[in-house]
C-alpha cells in the first residue's frame, strides 16, 4: 500500500501541493481527479523520485520509499516518451532489466505484453514508426514489463481509440486484481467513474475529497429519485418536503428536504394513476467532483 | 537515494550498454573511425608511393663526389665543409659528405646530419662512414611537428566526439524517457554510464588507432619513426583518456541545461573552447618550451601537451607523474560538480538553463 502523507511542494513563491494526504490501496484501482494546475502530476513525480517534496512523506508499506523500492514501480509519465530510434521489444526489454529484470526474463515478459497489448507484430519496428495509438501501447508496455508492485499512470488513456481504451483497460484490471495498486489520473471523469474502486480529488494542490467511490456518492450526494408518470409530472412541485430539481413532461427529478418524502410523492403519484419508474438517482462523479472542489 | 551498490553499477553498465549499441548502429561514428584509419594511412603510406623529392646531399671535395656517385641520390657539390654545414643546418640538404681527416674512415669520408642519422644516405654507401650530428636532440623537427599535429588532431576529434553525450542527453530529455529513467535509477548512474559507455567507445577506437597507425607505419617505411613513437603513444593513451572522461563529463551537462537538440548549440560554446582551446594551444606554441610547459600541467590541455614533451625528450618520467595526477584530480572534481549540476537540470523544461540555476536546482531530483 502506497501512503502519501502530507506532502507539500512549491515553486518558487508558488505553492503547488499543500498537505497532501491520500493512499493507494492493493488490488484496487484509484482515481486521480483534479483540473489542469491542480497538482495531479506533481504529486504522481514526487511519488515516483523525479521531483523531491518540501515537506511530507512517502512511505510504501509502512516503510519510506527508498531507490530499490522505486525501482519495482511503474510510471507512465503524461509527457510520453521513448527512444525514438530504438526497436519497440528491445528498449522495453531494456526498460524491463534497467528496472531489474534479469535478461531473460525482461524479454520473455515483453513478448508477452505485446501480445496483450497486440502490438506483437511490430516489435521489431523502430518506435518512431509506429501510429502515436501504437506508441501510446509501447509506454504502456513499458510501465508494465518489470511486474510492477504499484503502477501509477499519469493520463493513461488520453490518445487512445475507444478499442485501444479497453484493451489498455483489460491490462490494467488484470494487475489490479493480482493485488498491485494502481493510481491514474484523467481529466475524463466517465473513464474514471466506470473504471476506479477509489478516487482521490486534488483541487489547488489540497485533497478536497478521498476514499471508495460509492462511499463519497453517498457523502457529497443530496439523495434524489426520478419519477416517471403517464400525464404530466408538474404537480410534483407542490409536494411538500422535496425540491424539484428538473421536470420534462411525465419526468420528474427530485431531491428530499425531509427524510421519508419520497414516499409521500410516490403515494401521491399513484393516487393520481399509473407510475412507470420510480427509482433514486446515484450522483455521478462529476457531480461529487463538481461539489467537492 | 539509498540504492544499493550493486543496483547502482548494474544501473550503470546498462546506460553504458545502450549508449555503446546505440553508438556502433550509427553510420557517422563508422564514417568517423573509417576517416582516421585511412588519414593514417595515407598520411604514411602516400608521401613514399608519390616518392616526393629526391634525397639531396652535399658533398665537399672529389673524394665524396666519387663515393656518392652511383647513390642514385641527388648530390650537390660545394666548395667547403663551412658550406656544407650551412646547408645542413638549413635544412637545404639532408646530409653531407665530407672528407675524413683523421684517418677514422674506411672509405676516407664522414657524414654530417642534422638530427638522426640519415638512413637512405647511409644506406646508399658500401661502407658505413662515421657520422657527426650538427643538432643532437632526440627527435627531428619534421617528425617532432608531425606527431605534434597527430596527437592535437586524435584530441580534437574525440574531445568533439564528447558532442554525442550532449546530444544524447538532450534526446532523453526532449523525448521525457528521462522522467521514466531518473524514477528508475540514480541520476548519478545515469550520468556515470554514459561517460563509461562513450569513454569505452573512445578506447576501442584507439585500440584500433593504436593497431593500425604501426601497420600503416611500417607499410610506409617508417619503422625507424615507429619505435621513436611507441614510448610517446604509451604516455599519450592514459592522458587522452582521462582527459576524455573530464570533457566528456562536461559535455552531459552542456547537454543537460538544454531541452531541445536546436538549444544545443547555446550550451556547448564553453565546451568547445575546452577542446578547440588546447588543440590550437599546443599547435601554435610547440616551439616555446615555456609555454608548452605550463600547458602540459594545466588540465585540459596536459592530455597532449605533456605526451608531445615526452615525445619530444623535453619532459622526465615525475613530471609526466605529476601532471597525470592533476589530471585525474580535476576529473573527480568535475565529475561530483557535473553530477550536481546534471541532477539539478536533467528535469528542467523550457530554455536554456543558467548554471548557477542548474546547482540551486539540485534538491529538485532525489538522486
């Protein structure tokens, strides 16, 4: 597990994160939200060693985070990048024994990620031959090829076609659910809602909200239900107790002011003839992300 | 960073590794290497295929004539022995034959040379007279400037081959692989395998200078000239090494305040003077032993200053001692402070990057 304790960072007068506290849990898959300038790619190098905190901690397992251990993580930086002029399966392999992977088994492990990743059969091509897509897999490759005991991606799936999204995707869930951490950043709230377990929300370099997705859906969101009716749906604004959120003809969307007051509009409804779906509304992330920053 | 030891020098040996690879599948550093074997041997072997001038001697008094007659060389006569002298010394002639008058001789003359004896005039006479030498010194001037242009030039070249570390550090820099390598490996590995890889490179080429400059030699006919270079060349090779591994560290860290290879040029002026500055040093003042002295402590320039004053005879074992050991002090100086320098700006992005910045910047990494 991956602890980050109060981590602060400045540039210059600019102060870039400032107690940061999170943490990467095993076998789960943890979003990092947060807008363009928030603090998400500073924090994920300071992680990483390529940037040292001014204050705070890293510490994995318990104990603080030393060159050894770093060297069994996995990054993917957001600016991508690889040796141009090197054949794909040879700098991945490369990468794989830089990160302490003996020769065999770096190469044995890269035949296999291109595989998955389906790029096997330009494994021989140099890097600069390849579509940016391909590219972006290579780096992938290459923050996978050393079995990473926590892979932290910096906007994994920014310049990925839909198919290459899910195939990326299948790679990810398969590490994560052997048990390694995984943090990743995206500013594409709906990749994340579907994707992480937890999520961690940096807004000016401070955490404005962290822990299990569906236990913040229940923290930042108002309870609301959608009611569906035959006739027109407006009389639901004299409802005591609710706030009318939208209404569309025979929809309704509705938050409680009072607890119990969805039963009285569903009374109500079916007082007034047939209901055709009454159901509560789950805040998205964008929502929690909206009201938590 | 508390990587261990091992981690570090195997971290090391693979940045070497690639650099190394990287290097023998470039077409210009095959293109470089071909260009110095053939300029050596052209440079021996075409001076005897084209023949150039035919030997001149002088030769005083009809007994000389007589015995230089049928030499093949070409023989000037003159009146004196005062004359001949003169035209020794003026390097007019390359040697003259005299009359022997103390009896010494078999065939009743003696020879007078400059510096060396001269073997094609001595060669051509049935009988080896006695031979005087106007100018004693060990080496002659024509060889002495000759191996003077030979070690400036290897220097130049691979004190500018240092460019390549510069340019591959900016390449790591420009494609952001440095942020996946320095979150991998210390920032000082990375920085000691591409000097051991590119100081490894230099080595192979002169192993390969090293066998191919006596071949070329002895292909020449200058075997004599080989057996005068072999001590000079056996000092030359540790101080063109050390004196690659100082500029080379240099080099990474004109590379590393630079993020695009057009900035490049901005950063490596300092560099070159480095180089270019004791090549043109050594060439101009070869003659001022004065100067030459001084250049031949001072780092930088004593990796060819000190082997041309062996060479030359004018330098003893302990100085070249001495001024090999300052070499290799500065070397571990420049080493730590580029280390420092090269992880304070190896993450920077943007312009150029002021050295000063560059060393402030140094908590930026935890290498």
């Amino acid at each position: 597990m991956l602890t980050v304790t109060s981590i602060g960072r400045s540039f210059g007068d600019h102060q870039v994160l400032d107690g940061v506290s999170f943490e990467v849990r095993a076998g789960r898959m943890t979003g990092f939200l947060g807008a363009n300038g928030s603090g998400k790619t500073t924090t994920m190098r300071i992680v990483l060693g390529v940037l040292a905190a001014h204050s705070g901690t890293v510490t994995w397992d318990g104990a603080p985070v030393t060159g050894a251990v770093r060297q069994r993580f996995g990054y993917m930086p957001e600016e991508r990048g690889l040796y141009p002029k090197m054949g794909v399966a040879e700098q991945i392999a490369w990468l794989g024994r830089l990160h302490g992977l003996d020769k065999a088994t770096a190469q044995r492990n890269t035949a296999r990620l291109l595989e998955e990743l389906e790029l096997d059969h330009r494994a021989e091509d140099r890097l600069e031959e390849l579509s940016l897509g391909n590219q972006q897999r290579a780096q992938i490759a290459a923050a996978l090829v050393h079995d990473p005991v926590l892979l932290i991606l910096d906007e994994p799936f920014s310049g990925l076609d839909p198919i290459a999204v899910e195939t990326v995707l299948g790679v990810l869930r398969e590490r994560a659910s052997a048990g390694v951490p995984v943090l990743f950043s995206s500013h594409q709230l709906s990749v994340v809602e579907r994707l992480c377990d937890d999520v961690v929300i940096i807004s000016g370099g401070k955490i404005a909200a962290s822990g299990a997705r569906d236990e913040l859906r229940t923290r930042y969101g108002t309870p609301r239900f959608e009611l569906v009716v035959a006739s027109d749906a407006g009389w639901v604004r004299d409802v005591p107790g609710v706030r009318v959120v939208d209404v569309d003809g025979p929809r309704a969307v509705f938050e409680l002011l009072e607890p119990d007051a969805d039963q009285v509009v569903l009374g109500t409804a079916l007082g007034r003839g047939p209901v055709r779906g009454f159901s509560p509304v789950v805040p998205t992330l964008d929502e929690i992300f909206m009201e938590a920053i | 960073m508390t990587t261990g030891k091992q981690s570090f020098t195997t971290a090391t040996r693979l940045i070497a590794e690639r650099e190394i690879k990287t290097f023998l599948r470039s077409k210009g550093f095959w293109i470089g290497l071909a260009v110095i074997v053939l300029g050596l041997f052209a440079m021996s072997v075409l001076p005897t295929v084209l023949g150039g001038d035919q030997t001149k001697v002088a030769a005083v008094g009809s007994k000389a004539v007589e015995v230089m007659a049928g030499s093949g060389l070409e023989v000037r006569q003159v009146d004196d022995v005062e004359a001949a002298r003169a035209l020794v010394r003026d390097e007019e002639v390359e040697a003259a034959v005299v009359p022997d008058d103390g009896g010494t001789s078999a065939t009743g003359v003696r020879v007078i040379a400059l510096n060396d004896p001269p073997v094609d005039v001595l060669a051509s006479l049935r009988t080896t007279p006695p031979v005087d030498l106007l100018d004693a010194s060990e080496v002659g001037q024509g060889v002495r400037q000759l191996v003077i242009m030979v070690f400036a030039l290897v220097f130049l070249m691979f004190g500018m081959g240092g460019t390549a570390i510069a340019q591959s550090t900016v390449t790591e820099k420009q494609t952001r692989i440095v942020e996946i390598l320095v979150s991998t490996v210390p920032v000082r590995a990375l920085l000691a395998g591409k000097i051991a890889g590119h100081t490894l490179l230099t080595l192979g080429q002169v192993a390969v200078i090293a066998i191919v400059a006596p071949l070329a030699l002895s292909l020449g006919g200058h075997s004599q000239l080989l057996a005068l270079i072999a001590p000079a060349l056996g000092w030359f090779v540790p101080f063109l090494l050390l004196g690659f591994v100082l500029l080379a560290s240099m080099w990474a860290v004109a590379g590393s305040l630079v993020s695009r290879q057009e900035d490049l040029g901005s950063s490596m002026g300092l560099v070159v003077m480095l180089v270019i500055g004791p090549y043109f040093g050594v060439m101009f003042f070869a003659d001022n032993a004065t100067v030459m002295t001084v250049l031949s402590f001072v780092p930088f320039s004593s990796a060819i200053a000190m082997p041309v004053r062996l060479f030359a005879g004018q330098a003893q074992a302990w100085e070249a001692l001495v001024a090999m050991g300052l070499l290799a002090a500065t070397v571990v100086v420049i080493v730590l402070l580029a280390s420092k320098v090269y992880s304070g700006s190896l993450m920077h992005t943007g312009g150029k990057l002021a050295l000063a910045k560059a060393w402030a910047g140094r908590d930026n990494t935890q290498a």
